[in-house]
C-alpha cells in the first residue's frame, strides 16, 4: 500500500502512474467508485487489509510506515495550501459521509491540523432550521460553500437530504405535494450532480470521501463512549436508534454513491475501521489532488519589482 519513503523512487513511480502522493496508486484505485459503474458497498474493506502482501505484513509496522506518510502529507498539504490560496484560481471543497462514529471529526483535526485556519473553513451541518426549510434543500450548503483559494470542509453535506430522509422520509417538510418515490429521488441525485458540475466548471475542486466502517466497530466505538466519562459528550441516544437502521443506511448509502460519483466529483469508499488508515489515505489524496493543479505564485512585474527593490533601499537607509 506504502511506496518506499525515497524521494528518487517516488519520483520515477509518479511518473510511470501519474501520481504525486505517496500512496501506490493500485490501492487507491480499490477505494474510488468508479464513475458509471454500479458498486455495492459489501465489495469494499473496512479495515485495513486490501489485498494479500498487506493480510501478510506486520501490522505495527505498517502501522508505523502509514503516520510516517501522514505527518509528510501534513506538512505537504501546509505548503499546498498556501500556494492554493495565493494562487487564488481553485477552491477546494472536502466532504465526508459516514455513520455516527466513522471518524469525521477526528479526520478533521488530525489530517488538517498543520493548515493555516485563514484558509481553512469547517461546517457541521445539524438539523435543518425553519429559515433553511423554507429554500430548496441545497441553499444552505451554497452560502457555505469555500471562497477562492480556501478549503471548505462540509462535515455531513447537502448529501443527508438523499440519506437520513430517504430512511426517515417523515422528516421531509415543506415541499409541493407528490410521491416520495424513485422519480423524486433520482431528481434530487440530478440536482446534486448539476450542482456539483457548476461548482467544478468555476474552479472548485471536489473529494467526497464516505468513511466505511464495519457494525462491529461502531458498536465497540459507541460502548468505550458509554464506558469512558471523558466520552459522555460525544454520546446520543439518537445514534443507537440509528443503529437499527443500519442496513437501510448501507442501501441509501450505495445508491448515492451510484448515482452521484462522476469525473469530475468521484466518491473514495474509505475503510476506516482503523482510523490512522482513513487519516492517511486521505490526506494522500487531498494533497495529490492540490498539487496536480500546478499552481503558481503570483508573478510580479518588473517595474514592480522595482519598486520592491527601491523600497527596500530607502528602509535600509532610514
């Protein structure tokens, strides 16, 4: 899953696949859904073994290789992001799904934690209010949605409106009269490709990772809640009533990643049973992503730069 931590080894294999992370590019190949191809989410690991060498390797070890990738991606994804925002050209728009404990917050603070929080903007999105109930479900996110050279993180997204209310379509209020069926939502999955294809044509970069979790490790992940008084805070009883949900999600799940996974806003179906594996992969793929953009530093001319010198003369002559 790792390439070898050599700088001359990463370059020649960037060049053969096409790539500047760190990740081999066979490993994130299983995670991505592919555009136009029906995927089922039984089909994709949660844990951390994708393939044979990685069941067979020492999982310490890799363990070990895999926070090594994450603290380079960190500091990779510092530099990236001051060269996204002085460029000013993209914007970049992060969105992360999961069931309740798949890791979401924790992505958040560990894989962003080197980035410059001007740049760097959070939205975790509740319960809609009356006011948002009163616009089309999409008006919310769009007055969120990142500026020009920032990184705008939707914690849950304008995708809970294909998810959460396909399961409870009770909580759908304020909309014409009509039949909730396969008409109404694969209208919504259109309104959410359309607008992400608008998004896209204006420079925003889109990376929808869903963090895929196994019920076991949710269920263990809400006991050490219960068991923890540190952990008190992070507990609802909300989520075991949504446990029992658990194999409506999947579907709901699988259906939006279906139909809303396209070249230019692909779902990564990452396994985040083992939460230091969906940290690093998606801190690769963020920071291969800003990278492949080929920005540039603003050029300063040379009367300009003139000026600069000039002003810098008469500073050391003060």
């Amino acid at each position: 899953m790792l390439r070898e931590n050599n700088h001359e080894h990463n370059v020649s294999q960037t060049r053969r696949e096409g790539r500047i992370g760190l990740i081999a590019n066979k490993y994130l190949k299983r995670i991505r859904a592919a555009p136009g191809k029906k995927i089922r989410l039984g089909d994709f690991p949660t844990d951390w073994a994708q393939e044979r060498d990685l069941k067979d390797a020492e999982k310490e070890a890799f363990k070990e290789k895999a926070l090594k990738i994450l603290d380079e991606n960190r500091a990779a994804l510092a530099s990236a992001q001051e060269l996204l925002w002085a460029s000013n050209v993209y914007s970049i728009l992060i969105i992360l799904q999961g069931m309740d404990t798949a890791g979401k917050d924790g992505t958040i603070k560990h894989v962003l934690s080197g980035v410059n929080p001007q740049g760097c903007k959070v939205h975790s999105f509740k319960v809609p209010t009356e006011e948002e109930l009163d616009h089309t479900f999409l008006w919310r996110f769009w007055r969120a949605l990142p500026n020009r050279g920032e990184i705008g993180i939707f914690n849950r997204s304008y995708y809970e409106d294909v998810l959460v209310v396909k399961v409870h379509p009770e909580r759908l209020r304020n909309l014409p009269p009509g039949k909730l069926g396969k008409k109404f939502w694969n209208a919504r999955y259109e309104d959410i490709n359309t607008f992400e294809q608008h998004l896209a044509r204006n420079g925003t970069i889109i990376l929808k990772f869903f963090l895929h979790i196994s019920r076991e490790v949710q269920k263990k992940r809400l006991l050490d809640r219960l068991n923890d008084d540190d952990k008190y805070w992070k507990f609802s009883l909300t989520d075991i009533a949504e446990r029992q949900f658990w194999n409506d999600y999947q579907a709901v799940y699988e259906d939006a990643i279906n139909a809303t996974s396209t070249d230019i806003a692909p779902w990564y179906v990452i396994p985040a049973d083992h939460k230091w594996v969906a940290r690093t992969l998606i801190a690769d793929i963020i920071t291969t992503k800003i990278r492949s953009l080929d920005l540039q530093y603003p050029q300063v001319t040379d009367e300009i730069l003139a000026k600069y010198r000039e002003a810098g003369r008469q500073m050391e002559e003060d």
